[in-house]
C-alpha cells in the first residue's frame, strides 16, 4: 500500500482528516506519516502533541509496512471512538419517581413516592 491507496481506505472508513497528515506537514494534535531523513526507503510515524512534541515514534523500512501500521491505528481510533459514543446507550436511564402531594386541613403537606 502506498500513501495514495491509504488515503483512498481512509476515506472509506470515514476517518477525520483533521487525525492525521500523510504528506510530512507537522500539525499539532495528528499521526504523522512521514518519508524519514537521508535513508532510502525510511519512513516514520508518530504523534505530536500541541506544543510540537513527538510521541510513540515508529520507524519503518519501507512505506507498504507504514502505511498498514498507520492504517490499523486509524482503524483501531475509530472503534475506540465508536465504543465510547455508544457507551450511553448501555447505560439505564433512572425511571422518575412519582410523587403525591396530600395537603392536610390544617396546611400540612405530606408527600407519598408512588
């Protein structure tokens, strides 16, 4: 796979471009892909953070094997989002209390849960 095909299956996974750069731009807050420094066939992935940090640098040898490494991670950002955002449809929502209000002759009010 190249970056092209990646972005292409990407796409139909409907990942958020704004995850990721595939180009080399350093954008805060993304996954790198990245054709490394002056190694033939380098390519590095990783993550930066707003201020321009990098986090969990892999490197590879050649772009088939970054491009479907970087692919399974979007892949498994995306189940991960989606088992959070269904996680409230799990949760049981508490039945309301019913309540009677009684007032007495004397301007007593009692209160009875149904």
């Amino acid at each position: 796979m190249n970056r092209e095909e990646l972005k292409l299956r990407l796409n139909e996974l409907n990942i958020p471009e704004f995850w990721y750069s595939l180009d080399g731009e350093v954008i805060p807050n993304r996954t790198i892909l990245q054709k490394g420094g002056g190694k033939k066939g380098y390519w590095v992935v990783y993550g930066i953070d707003e201020r321009g940090n990098k986090s969990d640098v892999r490197e590879f040898y050649c772009e088939n094997e970054a491009c479907e490494f970087f692919y399974q991670m979007m892949k498994k950002g995306k189940e991960r989002e989606e088992r959070i955002r269904n996680i409230s449809l799990h949760i049981p929502i508490p039945r309301e209390e019913k309540r009677i209000f009684f007032v007495s002759e004397i301007g007593e009010i009692n209160v009875q849960k149904k």
